[in-house]
C-alpha cells in the first residue's frame, strides 16, 4: 500500500529553511511512525538559486549541499523548474507552505502573496516571516478561516519560544491587556558592549562579525525590526490592526557612552524595549530605550537573549525568556507549527516525543 504523504512547499532555503530541513530529516521517521504520515517537500523556491519542483518529492539532502556549497541548485538537479515561484507554489501540490523569504519590513511583499496564493489553493501556511504577521495578519486569517485551514506563524518573535502559543494553548480564557519585551538581539548585544566600555562602531563591528547584525544594520539600529515585532504582536495578541509604520519608534543610534556610563553610575542600564497596550483610547506600540533599574529582572536579559512579559486579565503577568537562542531555535518554530498541522491532518493528537 502506497505511504500517505504530506506535501511541503517551501518559499526560502536560508538558514531558516536549511535548519528546518535537518530538524525534518532527523525526525522524519518518528514523524512517520507516529503520524503514518511521511513528510515530502514538493517545492523549494529561492530568489537567486533557483526553484526545485518534483510533485514526487525532492532529494533534501542533495538540495542542501547545493545551496550551501554550490552557492546554488545545479543545472544537472532533475527538480530544476524555470516557472516563477506563484506557479511552483501552485504546481507544488502541496498540503503546507512554508513562508521562509527574507523579510521586507515596510510592506511585507512578497511573502504576503505567497501566503494568499496558497490559502486560496488550499494549503496550510507556516510563516517565520514576520512581514506577513504586521502588514496583514487580519486579512491573511480571515482568509485562512474561511478555507478551514490553519495559518501558524511562532517563529516570527523569539524564534521557537512559544509566545503565541504560551496564549493560545495554556491561558485559556484570559484577556492580553499589555505586553513587554526585549526582542531585538542586535541592539541588546551594543547595548550591553558599550556597558563594558566598547565604543557603538566597535560593538556593531563585533555583533556583525559574530553573524547576528546585517551588514547594512539600520533595520535593527532604527527599531525597524523591533517595531515589525511590536506590530505583529499587536495585532495577534491585542486583537489590533496597525503596521510598524503606526508604532512609535526610537531606535539606539543617538545613545553615547556618556549616557550609558551616567546610568551605570545611577545603578541603571539602558535596553531598548517594545511595548503594546490596550487602553480606554485604543491600542498604542512603542519601541524606545528606556532607562532600568539594574535589579530589574529585564536588566538581566544580555547578550542575544529575548524576554516578553504578558500582561492579562486573569492572569496577571507572566514573562517567558529565551536565552542565546541559535538557528536551531527558529527551525524548532518552524517544526513545531508544521508538528501541529500534521497532528490536525492525521488526526494523531498524541506526541511523537517518547518520555
Ligand atoms: N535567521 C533567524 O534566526 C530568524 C529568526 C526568526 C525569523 N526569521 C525569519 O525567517 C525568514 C528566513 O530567514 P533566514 O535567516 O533563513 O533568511 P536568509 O538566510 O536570508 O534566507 C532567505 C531565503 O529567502 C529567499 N528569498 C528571498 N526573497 C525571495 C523571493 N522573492 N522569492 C523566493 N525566495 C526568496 C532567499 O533566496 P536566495 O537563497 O536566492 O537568496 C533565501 O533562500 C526571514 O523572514 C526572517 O526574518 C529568521
């Protein structure tokens, strides 16, 4: 008897997309076993290396080793499609896309599309992009809605730290009033290194050397990524409908020594901070550096580590940390969305996990 398969569509082979895949072939077996479903990925779109389609399944490992070593999928890969990436979203067959394209922060293009184009043929969507989630969220579940079909995005803030789900699956009942955190790794780790005495350019040059800043690093420096966060989790967690454009925004370029160096002496530290809160007025986002005192448990939080407290109705607050966190965390916020997915199409609740 033929194997039941669930078919994945992929949308970017970064590092996301490439730890996803080992996470997927180290457990795909358990997966199987457990599911009786054997996960194939029919589709693997890039923007510069090329798109894979084989409706059959694609040789994952081979296509790893491509893009890693070969800088792209070669002429001579049986999988080698020349459509654009809507027609092999379409021609993938797919059960699941995965969006894993690199983020465009001021309009969320063209994962959104991506995103649509799948929901309307059918499929389930996994997004670690978090364009999608602060441009179009609504839009983009409603949709997903009207076609029964999920729409999972965990790894978009602090990778596969459950945020969403921390809501969603253990806090039934409760109400978000506010939320707090920590999210950008960059901007904590200059911080954190001008508290040590390393001068801003010394600091970025580290973080940039380290592999977690971009050569261009404004996105991070002028809040543009924190305030994409502080966004997506409005509108997911506080019910909003606003853009990082609508978050007011102060990033960390204009910090000097001396004003780090004057807080330490008060017993303070300075860490950029993304706030949202629901008030008699409406929903406000802010993304500014704030000025804490040094006992503060957020004070703690160096280096590339996140933390977001939530504030709730119920509930009260409750923070959850996610310490030096690596790629393997975001495949893990990629793995468990499409863990999910295959639990509701096999109708498996149980976990794979043995105890
Ligand atoms: N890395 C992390 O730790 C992390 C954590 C949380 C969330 N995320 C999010 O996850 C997503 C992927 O991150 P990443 O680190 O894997 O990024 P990455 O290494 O830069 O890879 C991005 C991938 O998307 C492809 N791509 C870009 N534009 C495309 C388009 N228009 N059509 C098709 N493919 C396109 C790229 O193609 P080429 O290969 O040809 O360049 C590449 O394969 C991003 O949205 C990122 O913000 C990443």
């Amino acid at each position: 008897m033929e194997k039941k398969k669930i078919r994945i569509c992929m949308v970017g082979f970064g590092n996301a997309g490439r730890a996803f895949c080992r996470m997927l072939l180290y457990k795909s077996e358990e997966l199987e076993s457990t599911y009786g479903y054997e996960p194939v990925v029919t589709a693997i779109c890039t923007k510069t290396k090329g798109i894979l389609l084989n409706t059959g399944g694609l040789n994952l490992q081979q296509a790893i080793e491509e893009a890693e070593q070969r800088g792209g999928f070669l002429p001579d890969n049986t999988g080698l499609y020349q459509g654009t990436v809507l027609e092999a979203i379409e021609r993938s067959c797919a059960d699941v896309l995965l969006e894993l394209s690199t983020l465009s922060i001021f309009d969320g293009q063209p994962a959104i599309t991506h995103i649509e184009k799948a929901l309307d043929l059918g499929m389930h969507v996994v997004t670690a992009n978090k364009g999608p989630i602060a441009w179009a969220y609504s839009r983009l579940k409603e949709k997903a809605d009207s076609r029964n079909r999920m729409f999972l995005f965990e790894a978009t803030v602090m990778d596969g730290t459950p945020v969403y789900n921390l809501v969603k699956e253990t806090l039934p009942g409760c109400r978000v009033i506010a939320f707090k955190g920590i999210l950008n790794s960059t901007t904590n780790f200059i911080l954190e290194e001008m508290e040590k005495g390393a001068s801003y350019e010394a600091s970025l040059k580290e973080a940039q050397m380290r592999g977690f800043a971009e050569a261009d690093p404004s996105m991070d420096i002028d809040g543009w990524d924190a305030a994409a966060k502080t966004a997506a989790l409005i509108n997911v967690l506080l019910k909003g409908e606003v853009t990082p454009i609508e978050i007011r925004r102060t990033g960390i370029s204009a910090i000097t020594l001396d004003e780090i160096n004057r807080a330490r002496s008060e017993g303070k530290k300075i860490k950029l901070l993304c706030e949202g809160r629901r008030t008699t007025d409406g929903i406000t986002g802010i993304v500014h550096p704030v000025k804490l005192d040094e006992k503060d448990f957020f004070s703690l939080i160096d280096a590339t580590s996140s933390i977001l407290s939530i504030t709730t109705d119920l509930m009260g607050e409750i923070c959850i940390v996610e310490k030096d966190p690596e790629i393997q965390q975001t495949a893990y916020g990629i793995f468990s969305d499409f863990l999910t997915i295959l639990k509701n199409i096999s109708g498996i609740r149980r976990d794979y996990a043995k105890q």
